[in-house]
C-alpha cells in the first residue's frame, strides 16, 4: 500500500513486528467493541487478524512518528458489490486509548482521503458509528463527512448494532479543499 506521511503520522503497510503493539491494545475492551468486534483474548488470535489484515492490503499501520511505534489502524474497504460498482469505499479506524483526544484520527482520516480522492480517485467515501459512539462522531463531523442515513449492523455478540452512515463525496471534499488553506497543499 502506499505510505502516507502527516504531520504527526506515518500510515503504512502492517508487518509481523506489530504484533506486540496491536494485541496491546486490540485485547483492550473500550477499542474493539466499539468498532463492532470482539477484544481479543490472546497473542495468537491478534496474530491470525494480522497476518489476515497484511495480506488483504486493505488497512494501514498507523505510526507515531515521534516513538516509531503503532497505535492503530486505519482501513479503506470496499463493503459489498455496490461499492465496487459505484466506486466508493468505506473507511475505518481504530486508536490505541494511550493516543486518544489528540486529533490523530482525524489527521490520519485527512490523509487517506486525499489519498482516496486523488490518487484512488473514488467518487465518494462513507463511514459509520454505531449510535452510542460519540467519539467516533466527532472525528466524522471534524473531516466534513454528512450524515446519510441509520442502519443495523451485526455485532459480535450476535445483537443488532444501529450504525449511523456519513458520506463525503469526492467534489465537495476537492472544493471544500480549494477552500480551506490550514489543509495539506492539494497534488493533482
Ligand atoms: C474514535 C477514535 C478513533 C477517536 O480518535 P481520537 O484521535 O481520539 O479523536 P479526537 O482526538 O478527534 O477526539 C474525538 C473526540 O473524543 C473525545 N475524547 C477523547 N478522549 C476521550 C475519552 N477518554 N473519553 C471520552 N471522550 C474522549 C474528544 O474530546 C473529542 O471530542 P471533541 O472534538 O468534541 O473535543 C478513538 O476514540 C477510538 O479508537 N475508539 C475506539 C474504536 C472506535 O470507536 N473506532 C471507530 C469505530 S466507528
């Protein structure tokens, strides 16, 4: 995948030598809940979702540029067969808590939406939270997403989860940028 650099982040490809920072956090119970899957109980089942998620290129490793070390993920997924057709994707995140309240998701949200919009050249990119995920919501307000609609989603526990659905769409994110000077210089 291609390396996307911001100022306090580098996103790149997932190796096995993140395995020790992933479980560190994936096993906690206030991360994967809230992004609708389940903490993990062990090293070894953090290291099958690795290897899963190094080799679907789907999901960048987020690094602190400042410790070199990963704090989380970032994924641009292609959901279901209308994504494919309508050349959209959906994004994804999660954040280490030790990381939280600092604006690095949305830092690391801007930079794959440009990537997403100029280099992918997707016509637009939607992401969700399930209701109760305030935190979540604010990291979609703050890069502009609008809200769609509400749907139920799977959680891991079996139960319904409603999840509520934003878009940003690929010209309103390019003029909204042309507009906005405190955002990355824009490269066509
Ligand atoms: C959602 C998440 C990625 C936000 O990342 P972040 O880098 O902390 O985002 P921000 O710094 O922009 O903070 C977002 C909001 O959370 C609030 N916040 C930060 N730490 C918090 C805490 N410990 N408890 C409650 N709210 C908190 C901030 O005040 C901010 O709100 P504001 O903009 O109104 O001030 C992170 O909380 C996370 O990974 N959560 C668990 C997984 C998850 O929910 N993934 C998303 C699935 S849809």
């Amino acid at each position: 995948m291609k390396t996307l650099v911001s100022k306090r982040l580098i996103l790149r490809d997932l190796n096995i030598n993140d395995l020790v920072p992933f479980y560190s956090y994936a096993r906690k119970p206030n991360i994967g809940p809230n992004a609708g899957w389940k903490p993990h109980t062990s090293i070894e089942e953090s290291s099958k979702i690795l290897k899963m998620m190094i080799s679907d290129k789907e999901v960048w490793g987020i690094e602190l540029k400042s410790t070199n070390q990963l704090i989380g993920t970032i994924g641009l997924h292609v959901r279901n067969f209308d994504n494919a057709v309508n050349n959209v994707k959906e994004v994804g995140y999660v954040l280490d808590d030790a990381y939280w309240g600092q604006g690095l998701m949305v830092e690391a949200v801007n930079a794959v939406l440009d990537y997403a919009f100029i280099n992918q050249e997707l016509d637009a990119v939607f992401c969700g939270h399930a209701k109760h995920n305030i935190q979540s919501k604010r990291v979609i307000e703050k890069t502009n997403f609008l809200y769609t609609h509400t749907e139920p989603r799977d959680h891991f526990d079996g139960t319904k989860v409603d999840i509520m659905m934003y878009e940003l769409k690929r010209l309103d994110y390019l003029g909204g940028k042309v507009n906005d000077k405190s955002k990355n210089e824009i490269r066509l």
